[in-house]
C-alpha cells in the first residue's frame, strides 16, 4: 500500500571470483546442506531450519528477497538488491476514500537509505564472503555455495559466544537467534523459536529447482535458551498496549493523531471498535519500499496509516495504530472503518523480490489472533487483499492499488492460518475455489519494470481468465479499468482479468480443460485441466437477482440510505459502479451487513458518528474484487440449485 519508491544505491564491489572457489560451490541442494554441516560442524537440523524459515530451500535463481537477502540461507546483500529494484507505484487512490473530505494526498516521499545507513542484519553476505573466501557473485547465484557461507555464519557465531561446536542441535539457540540479525533479545529469540518450531515438527518440499529436500522430525530437542544472555541484547519488552500473540518480536511504533490546522489533521482515526462497529476484514498489503522507510512513512502526521508493518527478515512486527482506531490504508472509507491493515515489507512488481517463511509466519499468527479477537473469520471473504478492495465509486477504480498483487501465495498463507483451501463438494457444487499450484502455475506478467517488457518467470496464485474457452481468446474486459471495452492485458497491475486463490465464484459452464465463472457482469473462462487444476469444487450461497429483474446495480461500499442520516451528518451518496450483475448469473455470497457509514471529519471524536441504515446488502465476489449489492434487489439460493 505505501507508495514508497526507492531509489538507486552505490553497486557492491565483490571480491573477483577464483577457479577453486567455483568448483567448490557446485553441489545438490540435500549434498550441500550434508557437506557444510560436516565442514562447519554445524548440525544439519540447525541448517535445514534455518534454511527452512528463510527460504523454504528455495534459490529463487539468485534473485533477491523484499529484506535483501539471497538464496536457501537468506544472506543479505542489501547494496546490491537496491541497486537491481525498479519498484514502481501501484495506484493513485486517496488511501482513505471518504467522499465527506478533501482526498488525503501522502507528502512526497523521504529519501532512501544511504549505504552506510544499512544495518548489520542486511549486509550478511559480506561477512560470509569473508569467512568461505567464496566470491559475492557465487555466494547469490549458487545454492550450494549459499549453505556454505550460512553455515560458516552460524559457526563463527557459536565461537564468538564461547559455546561448544555441539551435535546436540538445542546447544545451537543462541548462534540461530543471532542469525536473525535482530537488534533485541525477544526478537532474536523468537526467530529462534520458530526455527526450533519447525526442526521439532519437520518439513519436506519440492524446491524450485525442482529437488526434494526434507528434514527430519526432532520431535526431542530442548533448546538451550539460556545462552540467549551471551548475545548481550537488550530485551526489548512490549510497550504497554501493544496488541500482539505471544510469542510474536512486537513493538510499538506509534503513528501520530495530530492536528494540522483548521479543519485538516492526520494520519488517522479514533474510534472504539468494536463496541463502535464490527471490525469485518483483514487487509494484507505490501509496502513497496523498505522497513525503515516504511516506518518513517507511519510516523508523519502528513501521511496515511495502516495497523501493523512486519519486517522481511525475522518477520518482526510493529504496531502503529490501535487496532480499535481506523487506519488509512485501503482507499475505501467503508472497508477502513471496518478492517485492520497489515502491511509487509515487499515489492509487487518484482517478482523475484520474494516474501521470506518469517514474515508468512509471523503475518499468519498475527492475522490469527485479530480473526479470534474479532471473530472474523479465515476465508477470503474476509481477509482480503488491498487488490480485493473495491473502488467506492466510478472515479476511483482505475486508481485503487494493486498489491500485494499475484505474486503473494495465498494458499501457504491459509495453510499457515490453519485454514487450508481444499475442495468442499463435487462437480455439482455450483462453486469453484480458485486453487493452482503456486510453484507449477507460471502464467507471463508484464510490465514488472518497465512497460511491456516480460516478468521473471515465478510462481502466482492468481488465474487468467478468457472471453471463450482457449488461451488465443481474448482477456475479458472491466469496464470500470477500460471503459471503451477493450480487452484486459497482462499487466501486473491489470486486475480486470484475475481470479486469486481463495476467491470463490459461481460455475458458468465447463467445456474440456476449461471451466467458465461468472465474473464482472460476464461468463469468464479458465484453464482448467484435471491433470493439473487451478480450482476445486466447492459449494455455499449465491445471489442472482429477484424475479422481474433483469439486472441489479453493483457498489463499492455499503452505506446507509438517505433517510438514516441524523441532522448534522450529510448524506452520503449511494453510487453504483459501472457494472450490473445481470439476469441468470449468479456470485458468491462472502457476508451480509446493514448499511453503515462513519462521519469522522474532526479531531475530536466526540463529534464522530456512526450511521446504521435499514438497507441490507450482500458482499459479492463480483470480479477480482469484491462488491456489495442489495439484500433487495437479489434472491440468496444454494450454489448446486
């Protein structure tokens, strides 16, 4: 969500590569993991979990993650990741989407960080470098050489702390919480905590190069936490208030309430929720830009605001606004009034700038514990993208933004939450869960750094979808992003024509390896085949319109009608999008509500209200994003009927 661009930093000059050290770095990933743990007497457990919450084992071809770092160890190198980013802004909505005031336009934004300025935790890859005498270059690019310098990293640390080269893996704690780079004591331990998590319970996968790679239960180890102490980090305690899960690195880093002058005043909203209102969605963003720049950003009162920021490299967290205040974040006043906003550090449009296992993690618990705190629950009805987040009206749909795009796998997150997206009928469902193999599904995007150029190749959680059942027909149209009608493109920011993981909609036919939904007003196709499925069946509720109508009107927000607006609050207008969902189609039903509006355009909230209507309406999932009809003017069935 935060338009945060950043700029060019000085290249790293690496030291120049050497035959031997080449040769060296050349091995299979489950080899190499068994070779540096032998070389660097570091068990192969402690490796394979740290490898694990950092990468999943995955070498992402060299290409750099949102913190910096790079291949199966995470090794930062922060110098070089900046200087390859082209991030590009994603949108131009008024990030808080209330008609009842000037648009909140961010101040421009502050300058990135400079070299020196980089934390120790993003500049990993140089100490590693000097520990293997392995090349920088070999060092990104070559798994095997990767391990080597992760393993030489844990090592060195070990000594430095004056602990043993142990085989037992719970002696290694404190070299594991070291690794994170955390600069306090809860944070370093719970990185820690969460590599001994998956050392106890084990894990296997299929790596993106293709290798499967497995470690096995330890379900006995007993981490020696005790030796946390010799790492001599200050403790970093919660500040009071601060809402978090136990067991999360948490902090407080406080977005100001301020007054800016007559009538103007930022970077949010008090409230009281939810004895004000419901608190109905969470709303997953990335930051396009880096963790300090993104907390700079929260901190000016000229800015916007979301909730929570969750940094790359341990998946640390910051808290910025209580979570019963209203953040400005997702560019539509209804949805903020009524969601929490967790931003993560990360780049939607480069795609190989991937989201390390910390940051999946720690947003899982933490988007956990809001959804029991709230009761909201775990579907993607309800926690949404900011690419979910409809427009409030015409004006405003081509400039909502698009993160955290098609690159954020929505499937390992909903299995992290507990919640996994699995089928829930047969063919006579009536529904669809949109459901690929993230890793397998690699459809093309373009314009990831400059127009019309092709994206690296990488996996994507979201389906293309077509006027006809063949990949040579065209894309379908949105009329809201095109309103000459022309086709969508494959741009990674055109969501006219994207179905994502979790998003249920209604069968609209099935013809071979194609299968075809009702989407924006149209029958919409997929690919589809049995051998290798980007959906599953599912079933629920589905609205279609009341007999007599040919088509109903579609918003972008649920307010209140006229006659519920107390003297002293202006009526809100109810405006339709320029979509209709039309006689005999049928969408999914994600929640029902009363039509609700916040009048919050003072400092003091004394004079804030909330304005409940009679007017029921109906969250769809009308296309890409979601969309509100009225409970009146459709008919809710089963989706098999």
């Amino acid at each position: 969500m935060v338009a945060a661009s950043v700029a060019l930093l000085v290249p790293l000059v690496s030291t120049a590569p050497t035959a031997t050290a080449e040769q060296q770095a050349s091995a299979g990933l489950e080899q190499a993991f068994t070779d540096a743990a032998r070389q660097y007497q570091v068990p192969r457990s402690v490796l394979l979990g740290v490898s694990y919450l950092e990468s999943r084992w995955d070498g992402h071809r060299g290409a750099p993650s949102v913190g910096g770092g790079y291949g199966p160890m995470h090794l930062t190198d922060a110098v070089t990741a900046l200087a390859a980013e082209h991030p590009s802004r994603h949108g131009t909505e008024d990030p808080r989407g209330d008609d009842a005031r000037p648009a909140k336009r961010p101040a421009a934004d502050p300058p990135p960080p400079t070299v020196r300025a980089l934390p120790a935790r993003l500049r990993t890859l140089e100490r590693a470098q000097r520990l293997t005498g392995l090349p920088a270059r070999a060092l990104r690019e070559d798994p095997a050489a990767n391990v080597r310098g992760g393993a030489a990293l844990i090592a060195a640390a070990q000594k430095r702390l004056g602990l043993p080269l142990s085989s037992d893996p719970g002696r290694w704690y404190a070299a594991v919480a070291d690794y994170s780079g955390a600069t306090d004591a809860t944070s370093a331990g719970a990185f820690a905590d969460e590599v001994y998590s998956v050392i106890r319970s084990g894990a296997s996968r299929t790596t993106d190069s293709g290798e499967r790679v497995a470690l096995d239960r330890h379900p006995g180890v007993r981490r020696d936490t005790a030796a946390l102490r010799r790492l001599a980090l200050p403790p970093g305690d919660r500040a009071p208030g601060v809402e978090c899960p136990r067991g999360l690195s948490c902090e407080s880093v406080p977005a100001p309430y301020q007054e800016l002058g007559e009538d103007d005043y930022g970077n949010h909203d008090k409230a009281d929720r939810p004895r004000s209102q419901r608190v109905d969605y969470i709303v997953v963003h990335d930051t396009e830009g880096y963790w300090d720049t993104a907390l700079k950003l929260v901190q000016d009162p000229t800015y916007v605001s979301w909730h929570y920021t969750l940094r790359a490299t341990d998946g640390h967290i910051a808290q910025h606004v209580p979570t019963k205040d209203i953040g400005w974040h997702a560019g539509n006043w209804y949805v903020n009034a009524k969601s929490v906003g967790l931003e993560h550090e990360g780049f939607l449009t480069a795609p190989d700038a991937w989201y390390t296992e910390a940051v999946y993690r720690a947003s899982a618990r933490l988007a956990r514990y809001l959804a029991q705190r709230y009761d909201i629950p775990l579907d993607r009805q309800h926690v949404l993208g900011h690419d979910n987040v409809p427009g409030t009206v015409t004006s405003t749909i081509r400039g909502m933004h698009t993160d955290p795009g098609p690159f954020w796998d929505w499937a390992h997150y909903f299995r992290l939450l507990g919640a996994p997206l699995g089928p829930t009928a047969g063919p006579g469902g009536g529904l669809v869960t949109i459901r690929p193999d993230y890793d397998r599904h690699r459809p093309d995007y373009t314009d990831c750094e400059k127009p019309g150029q092709p994206c690296a190749p990488h996996g994507s959680g979201a389906v293309r979808l077509h006027t006809a059942p063949s990949a040579d027909a065209p894309l379908v149209s949105d009329v809201g992003l095109r309103p000459d009608g022309s086709p969508s493109t494959t741009g990674v920011n055109d969501t006219g024509a994207r179905a994502s993981t979790g998003q249920q909609f209604a069968v609209a036919g099935r013809e071979g390896d194609w299968t075809a939904i009702w989407y924006l007003g149209q029958r919409a196709w997929f690919h589809n085949p049995a051998r290798q499925p980007t959906a599953v069946n599912a079933k629920g509720w589905v609205v279609t319109p009341r007999p007599g109508r040919e088509e109903v009107p579609v918003y972008g927000r649920a307010y209140p009608e006229a006659a519920a607006y107390p003297e002293g609050v202006p009526v809100q207008e109810v405006s339709p999008l320029p979509y209709a969902l039309r006689k005999d189609q049928r969408y999914a039903v994600g929640l029902r509500t009363r039509g609700e509006y916040l009048w919050a355009t003072t400092f003091d909230p004394a004079g804030h209200k909330v304005v409940r209507g009679k007017d029921a309406y109906y969250q769809i999932q009308f296309g890409h994003r979601v969309a509100f009809v009225r409970a009146a003017d459709v008919t809710v069935r089963r989706s098999g009927r």
